[in-house]
C-alpha cells in the first residue's frame, strides 16, 4: 500500500501471502446487511445459489477456506429466508462456510434501509443533501430510527452474541459498513468485558467532514458515534475519512479523547483504533473473466455500437454521488471547444439501476436521458450518435467495455473508493487514459497514473478529456504501466491482510 507520505513502495513491500495461521484458532463471524449468496428459484422451480458480487464478497471469499467462520446478514428473497442457517460453499475448492440470514418483519427492514441507511445516512455521507430542503427529519423519521434501524442493529448484535457466546474459540467480529453502525455496542451492553470478541468495522463510503454531521440530530450522531467507539478498529477508505472521523467525535462526541497522531479514541474506558484500508479487487479472478468468450462476444457488440470510433467510457451505478450529468455537461464542452473530435468519438455509458425505490434515483435517471438526448440532437449526424447509454447490470459487458477505452471518466463527486477506476487499467487493451475525480477515494493511490480532476468544473473534465484523446503513445503507455503496477501491488487481499496484521499488531 502507498505510505503515508505518499510514496511508492518498493516490490519488497508487497504483500502477497495472508499468514492465516496466526488465526487457526480464532472464529471470524462477518456481518453485513447483504450476505455473500443469495438463493432464488429458476424457471424450472429448483432452488439456486448465486454469489453475491463486489469486492467485499471477493476479498472475504479468498480467506474462508482457510477459517472457521459464520456470516450473517438480512435475507433479500424468499429463498434466503426459507434456508435460514446452515453450510455453504461459495466456491469450487473451498470449506464450507455457516451461513445465518436475519429475517425482520418486512416494515422494519423497509425503515431500517430505506429510510434510515437510504437515504438519510448515504446521502449524508456523501454529502448529497440540498441542505436548504433536505433532509425532513419528522416523526416517521424518528419511527423508523427507533423501530428500524436500531431494531435491526439489535437483531444483528443479538445474533453474534449468540454465536460468540457458542463458540469457544477466540473471535474477531469483521462489522460492514454503514448498516451496521450501533450494532458493536449493543454486542457490548450484552457481553462482560472478559468475554468480548474482537471487534472490526469497515465502513466502505465517505466520512464527511464534522460539521455535515450536524445535520442528524445530537441523540443520532452521539448513538452513531457511541457505538463506533465501542469497536476495536475502525477501518476507513482513505487517510481524510479516518481524520475526518476523529475530527467529528472530537466535535460531538462528549468525553471521548483523541489522539491523532496516534489514530486512536479513548472513550468510556476503551480504545478503538482508527486507519485507512483501501479496498481493491481481485486481480487474478478480474483478469481471468476478461478471457470469457461471453466477454468477447459483448466487445464485437459493442464495437458496433461505437462504431468502431474512439471512445470515452463510463461505467456507473445511476447514482447522483457519481456525477454522470457534470461528465455529459463536460463532454458537450469538449465537442464544443474542440470540434475535431466530433464524429471521431463515442461517448458510451453503461448504467446499472439502483435503488429504484428512491424518487431521488428515478428522477436523476430522467435528467441523464434528457442531457443525451440534448447532446445527440446538437452535435448528432446521421452517421453519429455521440452519445449511446446502455442501461442494465451485465458485468461481462461492462468488462469487454474496460477492455476498449481510450478515455474512461470517474468523476464522483463523492465516492469511497470506486473500484472501476481500478477494473478499467487492469482490461483494458488501447492503454487508456484514466480522468479520475479527487473525491475518490481512488485518487488516494491512482493519482500518480491519472488525469485528476476537480469534479465540479466541466471545463478542467473536458480538457482532461482531450488531453486523454490526443496523449502521445508513450505517456500513455507509461501511465497504463504505473495503474497496473499500483493496482497490482495493492489488491483485496492486501486490503484485507493489512486488517488482520493490524489485529495481531494491536493484539486484540
């Protein structure tokens, strides 16, 4: 991983091995509000298992052929509830792996996620509130705080109680993201302190600054902070998120004490350490996909729909953090001031739908489809459509896409970390040129291979654009190598042995 001074480490750093012997003894129960299966019915009423996709699921798979371990998480169909709890394999050559679905009344759940983690927590996080308007935060909002998200942390907390009581081994409790943030302080309200696990929470998105936190209400924010000081290390995306958080409880969190230098929180006799983890992909399995013929079938399709042109990419969850209407604005700047790329360039953009229950989510895909449609009717020919959107998750598609950039734009206004800016250098074949937005959490370690843009300014994304068009073959060539390189040598399962050598090195 990159140092914290920034620098490149040398190949000697490298971590390619995890020593999990240090943990033969030891039972991980991982908990997240998705688990890593998800069964389902076919067409022909048999039952079926698919794997659950996303680094998370990749780098915590790649350890448990190794560990003894139990992961829970909130049924998402009604096969997962009818299966309940028992041994899984999720992939060929791997020990079995206990499962435990959590089912909530469906109106809890609804609360819980919907209104509580989505939106009010992600669009805070990602600091996406139009604050003169939004959020309201009225009775049902406070409902759905006390009977859903708090019901759920306690359901889940309840569980690993249970499964740590029941085990007799030691246990390092792995706590995901921003679901889950009371969950480790209900475990400690119900455990004697000689009997608590170790306890590590990843959280996956953003941490604002103090002051956006201001938003929630005090009895929210100190329950929020409350039960994150309770674990034993908090990992975070970058180095801003983790001082970030320090910043916020030194702000609103009463007789907690900080140490930044240090990294860590000392708050109602109890230390939780705080460092950044960037997550990563899987590499190897990454690679491998690229090869599928399914893959290769898509990139003829896709060719055709480009029309065999130079292209500019974008891979995006249809999202407002991610700022696909600032990249079609910057766009239609670029074909504006530099009109020799018109009818030389396809801008292809391939939108996964999300969260389709939120009005924010519908109403921003209408605005994107409008944009286009706004570009194509100006700059359009009969011969060229600038502008193609393909909407749909098909992650082959998306990978024969990463293979054919020449451009591909990440320019988030708010994002963990975004792990296609590290999917696309690993494909892709042209040598492509990554624009990537500072408010990634990528940036941290891909600056030195991009083009790093300030993801407001249309203008700085435009030109960034047409800089990646009419770079030299060699520059391109040298920033390719040095994304590899960094990608490469700071993968998931580096992600995921910097957290475990860290539990050893604390001695937890």
């Amino acid at each position: 991983m990159l140092n914290r001074l920034g620098e490149i480490p040398t190949a000697d750093d490298k971590k390619t091995e995890i020593d999990l012997n240090q943990f033969s003894d030891w039972h991980f129960i991982i908990a997240s509000n998705r688990g890593p299966v998800k069964f389902f019915k076919n067409q022909q009423g048999q039952i079926m298992q698919q794997k659950g996709s996303g680094g998370l699921i990749s780098g915590l798979s790649g350890i448990i052929q190794y560990i003894d371990a139990t992961w829970i998480s909130c049924a998402q169909s009604p096969e997962d509830t009818a299966f309940g709890e028992g041994n899984i394999t999720i992939g060929a050559d791997q020990n079995d792996i206990r499962i435990k679905f959590l089912n909530p009344e469906p109106a809890v759940y609804d609360t819980y996620y919907n209104v509580i983690a989505n939106p009010l927590l992600w669009f805070l996080q990602h600091s996406m509130w139009d604050i003169p308007s939004e959020p309201i935060i009225d009775h049902t909002t406070w409902d759905a705080w006390e009977n859903g998200y708090q019901a759920v942390n306690h359901l889940f907390a309840d569980e690993i109680t249970r499964v740590v009581k029941k085990s007799h081994k030691k246990t390092l409790v792995m706590l995901q993201d921003y679901q889950l943030y009371l969950t480790a302080r209900y475990i400690c309200d119900q455990l004697p302190r000689k009997e608590r696990p170790a306890i590590l929470h990843f959280i996956h998105i953003p941490w604002p600054g103090s002051e956006y936190w201001r938003i929630l209400p005090p009895s929210m924010r100190q329950s929020i902070l409350d039960g994150l000081c309770a674990v034993d290390l908090l990992g975070f995306q970058t180095r801003e998120d983790s001082l970030n958080f320090i910043r916020t409880v030194e702000s609103h969190l009463p007789r907690a004490y900080v140490k930044y230098k240090r990294g860590r929180v000392w708050y109602r006799n109890h230390a939780t350490h705080v460092r950044d983890f960037p997550i990563s992909i899987d590499v190897k399995s990454l690679q491998a996909l690229a090869t599928d013929q399914e893959v290769h079938e898509h990139q003829i399709n896709l060719q055709e729909i480009s029309n065999h042109m130079r292209m500019i990419l974008r891979v995006d969850r249809i999202d407002p953090s991610k700022n696909i209407l600032r990249g079609f604005q910057a766009f239609h700047e670029l074909l504006s001031l530099h009109p020799e790329h018109r009818e030389n360039v396809t801008f292809l953009a391939l939108l996964v739908p999300s969260r389709r229950g939120i009005n924010e989510y519908k109403e921003y895909l209408d605005k994107i489809m409008a944009i286009a449609g706004q570009i194509n009717a100006e700059f359009g020919s009969s011969s060229w459509e600038p502008v193609r959107i393909l909407v749909g998750e098909d992650y082959p598609r998306a990978i024969a896409a990463l293979q054919m950039y020449d451009v591909l734009l990440v320019n988030a206004v708010a994002d963990g970390m975004n792990l296609v800016a590290k999917e696309g250098p690993i494909v892709n074949q042209h040598d492509g040129v990554l624009v990537l937005s500072e408010r990634a959490g990528a940036s941290q370690q891909l600056a030195p291979g991009s083009i790093v843009i300030s993801p407001c300014d249309i203008y700085a994304t435009a030109e960034a654009m047409h800089q990646g068009l009419v770079m030299g073959k060699e520059e391109k060539a040298a920033r390719a190598k040095t994304l590899r390189w960094l990608i490469e040598n700071n993968d998931i399962f580096c992600w995921l042995h910097d957290q475990l050598q860290e539990v050893i090195d604390l001695n937890l």
